[in-house]
C-alpha cells in the first residue's frame, strides 16, 4: 500500500507565489479524503502543516509520511483545543465536516454541532489570535440544492435539500458574516462532487468501484438518473489553497466544479469499461435518498477569474487513477450496504 505519494502538479508550483512557503498552515479535517490531499500540495509549496482531526472519517496513515507536518488528534467542537492550535497557526483551511449525506438523514444535530458550530469555533478563534492572513472556509455544492438553472454560478439560489447541506449552508453564512463584523479574512470556496484516491466516504464513484471488485458483473444503486459535477481531487485541492492565496478572494463565495454533469449510470459504464468487465445496474429501492438533489452543473467562471483556476483532470483519467488506487488499498468502509442508518462511523 502507499497512501503518501507527494504530488502537486508543476504548473502550479511554476506559477504560484511563494507565499505559503515556511507559513504555518493550519488545516483541520486535513486526514480525510480532501484534506491528505491539500496537505501534499501545500507540502509541495514549502509550508509548514498542522492537521487537526478527530479521525472520525480522516486517517492518519494517510498523512503520515509528509514531511513538516504535525497531526493533533482533537475536534472543532472543542473551543480550548482549537484555541491551541490556531494560536500556532498564520493560515487555516477549514475542511472538518461529517460529510456523508445519508449519515445527516438520522444525527442531524451532530452535523450542526460539526458543520455549523464547529466552524464558528474556528473562525472564533482566528479572530481573537489576530495573527490568521487566510482563512478558506470549505462549503459545498450541495447548499444550491438542484439545479433551477444550469450552469450554477454563486449566484443560483440557495435551497438546501438535506441535513447535510442546511448545516453546511449554516457554518459558511456565519463564516461570512464573521468575515463582515470582525474582519475574518475569509474565504468561502463550494466544492462540486470530487473523487479520487484516498477515500474515506462511501461516496457514489468508490462504492461503484468498490461493488464491481465485490461482485464481478452488477452494481446495486439507487437515483441512476440523478447527474453531479465532478472534479478530480488535485484539481478539488488547487481551488482551495489558491483561495489562501489569492487576495483579491478575502470576503467572496467561490465555486470549484468541472461545468460537466454525468449521471451516475455513465459512470458505472466508463467504470466498467476501465475494469474490462459487463456490468449490470440492479436498483435498489432502500438506496433512494429522500428528497435527493437531481441535478448539479458547476459554473466556475468566478474561480477562473478570481483565482486563475481552471479543472484539469478529465473524467477519464480521474477514474482510472481512482480504480488503480482501490486496486491497490482497501477502504475500510467497503462494508456490505446494510441501510443508510447502520453507515454511521463516528469512532470518537
Ligand atoms: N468530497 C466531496 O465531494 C465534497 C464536496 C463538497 C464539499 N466537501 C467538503 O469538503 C470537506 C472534506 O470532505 P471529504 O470529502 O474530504 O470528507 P472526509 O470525511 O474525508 O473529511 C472530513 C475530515 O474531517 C474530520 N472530522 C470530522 N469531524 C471532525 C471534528 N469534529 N473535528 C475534527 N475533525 C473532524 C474527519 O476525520 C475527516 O478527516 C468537508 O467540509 C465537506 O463538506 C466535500
């Protein structure tokens, strides 16, 4: 297995600024799926890196073999631990989250606790260190609920269609108005859909791939009509820490999406076709999520032009290096389905 291969793709490191480079970077949530792989790229711009996790989700294996980096076990609803931590810190990325929608269908207030308070617990504690330079805040797509109009600039109306997304709507609007009423230097960026190696979630792309390696020839899914915009996670990663970066970003709400949308039956066609293999689609009724997003389709125009950031991975080749890294490592949440309820995997 290896988990701690460093990448950063040469353009960026090429046409970034130095900024980050011997900056302490705080980045919570930085052992999950998003967050190993923003902490390599910062690694890769010469920052020094402090993840705070509670490895609820987030694995420390993942992360280990970066060089100047710390890990401190410890969660964003405690104020006095995330005090300490900011108190080292001149930047911060804010990745921690339960970010598992159906987990939000039955522990509602734990993802308010989380998503909502838990950020407010951050920015708090960057306000009153009055050392914090960028404060990039991780919202998400899934705040827009279904698409009313596509493409979805930031400008599409908010209109959160699970727990999930009404918490995480929740921690960005009180980021933002921190940012307002004391001077937060904030950042809000929404991730459309991303995938690639070093999963933690039994997100849609690892479980297809995950349910072909279990069964050969069938895959058991729910809403294969619904479609999701999604980037590869270096590109996922660029968006973010260019967010840190950029001035001119302080106080606007950015999304970081491809501006494609595949329904999930193509993807289980463009999965089978790379494992070489005829799969059937089964559905599932129990897989059906209640009050489910149909739609997402990303306009990234504002990232484009506030940050430079463009998508760079093509579907293709994102899901080919995600299959390689699954044949290669077994994510542990590749149980057998057993019920939204039972998927639950806080470890605290
Ligand atoms: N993956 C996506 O497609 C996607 C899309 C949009 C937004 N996001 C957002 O990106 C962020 C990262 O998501 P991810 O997909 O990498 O999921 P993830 O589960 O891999 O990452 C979340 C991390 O936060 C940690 N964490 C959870 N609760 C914590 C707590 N109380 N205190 C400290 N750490 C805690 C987990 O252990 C994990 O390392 C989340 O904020 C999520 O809402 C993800």
């Amino acid at each position: 297995m290896n988990h701690s291969n460093i990448s950063c793709p040469k353009k960026f490191l090429l046409t970034k600024n130095n900024k980050l480079r011997n900056k302490q970077v705080l980045v919570t949530g930085g052992a999950g799926f998003i967050g190993s792989e923003v902490v390599r790229q910062l690694h890769s711009l010469g920052a020094k890196i402090i993840v705070f996790d509670n490895y609820s989700s987030g694995r420390k294996r993942y992360i280990n073999k970066i060089p100047n980096l710390v890990q401190v076990k410890g969660s964003v609803s405690s104020p006095s631990k995330v005090n300490d931590v900011v108190s080292k810190s001149d930047y911060i990325i804010n990745l921690a989250s339960l970010p598992f929608i159906p987990d939000s269908f039955y522990y509602p207030g734990e993802f308010f606790r989380v998503n909502a308070e838990g950020s407010i617990n951050v920015a708090m504690a960057a306000i009153r260190s009055k050392r914090i330079k960028g404060f990039v805040h991780i919202s998400t797509s899934e705040v827009y609920g279904t698409a009313k109009t596509v493409p979805m600039s930031e400008n599409h109306p908010t209109l959160p269609q699970s727990t999930y997304a009404a918490s995480k709507l929740a921690g960005e609007r009180a980021i933002f108005t921190l940012h307002k009423e004391h001077g937060l230097p904030a950042v809000i960026i929404r991730p459309f859909n991303s995938y690639g190696p070093r999963i933690t979630q039994p997100y849609i792309i690892p479980e297809i791939i995950s349910q072909i390696f279990h069964n050969k020839n069938f895959v058991k899914l729910g809403n294969v009509e619904s479609s999701r915009d999604f980037t590869f996670v270096s590109d996922t990663a660029r968006g973010i820490i260019s967010g840190l970066t950029e001035d001119k970003a302080i106080g606007e709400t950015i999304n970081v999406g491809s501006n494609t949308s595949y329904k999930m039956k193509y993807l289980v066609k463009e999965i089978a076709k790379i494992l070489k293999q005829n799969v059937e689609i089964k559905i599932d009724k129990k897989r059906f999520r209640p009050y489910d997003v149909q739609k997402l389709v990303c306009d990234y125009k504002k990232a484009k032009k506030i940050l430079n950031w463009t998508p760079k991975v093509s579907i293709d080749e994102g899901l080919t290096k995600t299959v390689n890294w699954m044949q290669n490592n077994s994510p542990d949440f590749a149980t057998p389905f057993e019920g939204w309820a039972k998927i639950y995997r806080m470890n605290l």
